[in-house]
C-alpha cells in the first residue's frame, strides 16, 4: 500500500529516516517538516516544507489537507510543543502517529555532570571566573545575562538576530563538531572551564561530552524535567 509519510523532523534522525523511507519505499510520498530556524538545513530525502502550522489546528488541516497517513515524530526531545500538537492533531484527525524519542546520554566512567532541571539553576552552578562553552539555542540565553563574572564562548548554527545581552561573551558560529577531537581543540583553543548544554540524546551533539570527558571538565547538564 502506498503511504504519504509526514516526518516531523529538525533532528539528524528525522533526516536519516527520511532517506531510509526513501530509499525503501520510492512509491511513498515522504514528507519532513521543519520549523525553519536554521537558515540553510542540510538537505533532505523525499519533499521539505518549513514554518509552523499555527498549533494543533493548523497541523489537524495539514494531515486532512495532504491526506498524510502517518505522522512521525521524531522532532528533538525538549521541542515539547510541536509533540503536544502532533499527539491532539493526529488525534483530531484520525492519523497514527508514532513517536520516535531518543534516549537521553547516560553518564559514563569520567564524565564530570552536575545536573540541573532549568537553565536559571545551570546559571547559578556556574562557578565565579569561569570560562563556559554555552552549547543551547539562542532562545534559552537570556538567564545568563546576570552572570557578568563568567566568560561565555556562545555556539550558534546562524549569528543571532540581535546582539546577545551577555555581558562578556564570544560567538562561535557554526555546528558543533563531528568528533571528540574537533571539540577538544575549540575547548582548548580557548580556555574552556565549563559547558553549559542539555541532555538531548543523539549522535549529533555528542562529541563535546567526549571531549569535556577526555579533558576533565565539568559539564552542567539541563536535564528533562517530568512536566
Ligand atoms: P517547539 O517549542 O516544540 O515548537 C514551537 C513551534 O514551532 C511549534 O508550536 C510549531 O509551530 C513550530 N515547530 C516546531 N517544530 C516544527 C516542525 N518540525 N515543523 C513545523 N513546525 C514546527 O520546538 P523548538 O524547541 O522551538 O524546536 C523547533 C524545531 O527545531 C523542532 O522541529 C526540533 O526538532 C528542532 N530542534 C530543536 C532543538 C531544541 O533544542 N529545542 C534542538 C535541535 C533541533 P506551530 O504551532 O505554528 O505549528
């Protein structure tokens, strides 16, 4: 039976399903929907369409619109709305929906973690003089703002739309490196004490936890709270 597959994608694993459900199945119509905050994604298998769909009711219209017959989440694991929505609009419109979540990282012999459930309590583990490596999206920044004793190096995929409120900051613009040893030398390139991210899970943001592993830094890790 032929299929019309919406993805909800914005994850390096939506975007290896949607060449695996090409490459398997050429008489699909396969779909991967991004939110569109990246300027240039990498590209993808099958069709792309970017920006929202105005909440759960916008998505409901979409799968009705584009008679998807199903929807696969497989968005990243702390974009919660967008999987809110795909659960009500999957509902509303009769569509199953299946829920690819990735585990989050577990912590292995040498990793030096102090977690913290929300980015106002990683703000305030930072230690006084540090030098942090601030690895989250341009949108989670602001509570660091306080923190005018803390150098942050600030890693973005595109530079921000307006200046960042931190007071002593550096912008590091592109993607996090592919390895542990690509991140090892931008730690050391600049003097990195600490790292600042989240507990996503994945392949793709892992090497800079290899590489504060290998150098022994600290890394004050957000974890996903249970709400
Ligand atoms: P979010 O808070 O769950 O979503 C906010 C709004 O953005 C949604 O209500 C929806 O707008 C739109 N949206 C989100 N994902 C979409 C998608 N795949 N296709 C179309 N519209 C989408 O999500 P977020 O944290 O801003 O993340 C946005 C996207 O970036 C996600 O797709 C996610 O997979 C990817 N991403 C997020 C992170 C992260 O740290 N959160 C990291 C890497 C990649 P409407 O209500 O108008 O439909």
């Amino acid at each position: 039976m032929t299929e019309t597959v919406l993805i909800l994608g914005g994850t390096k694993e939506a975007a290896a399903l949607a060449a695996e459900l090409v490459r398997d199945h050429p008489e699909w119509r396969v779909i991967t929907s991004l939110a569109g905050r990246t300027k240039e994604p990498h590209p993808l298998a099958g069709e792309v369409r970017i920006g929202g769909f105005g909440g759960a009711d916008g998505l409901a219209a979409y799968l009705r619109a584009e008679r998807i017959t199903r929807l696969i989440d497989a968005t990243h694991p702390f974009a919660r709305c967008i999987s809110t929505n795909a659960r009500l609009a999957a509902q509303h419109a009769g569509v199953p929906l299946e829920v690819r979540a990735r585990p989050p990282w577990a912590r292995q012999p040498g990793d030096i973690w102090i977690e913290v459930s929300s980015l106002e309590e990683a703000r305030d583990a930072i230690p006084a003089g540090a030098r942090v490596l601030l690895a989250l999206g341009s949108q989670h920044i602001a509570p660091f703002a306080e923190r005018a004793d803390v150098h942050f190096l600030v890693r973005m995929i595109d530079p921000p739309e307006t200046p960042l409120a931190l007071p002593d900051h550096e912008l590091l613009i592109g993607r996090p490196g592919r390895t542990a040893q690509d991140e090892v030398a931008v730690l050391s390139a600049h003097a990195i004490t600490h790292i600042v991210c989240r507990n996503s899970g994945g392949s793709g943001a892992y090497a800079k936890i290899e590489a504060a592993r290998q150098l022994g830094l600290p890394v004050i890790m957000r974890v996903m709270d249970a709400s």
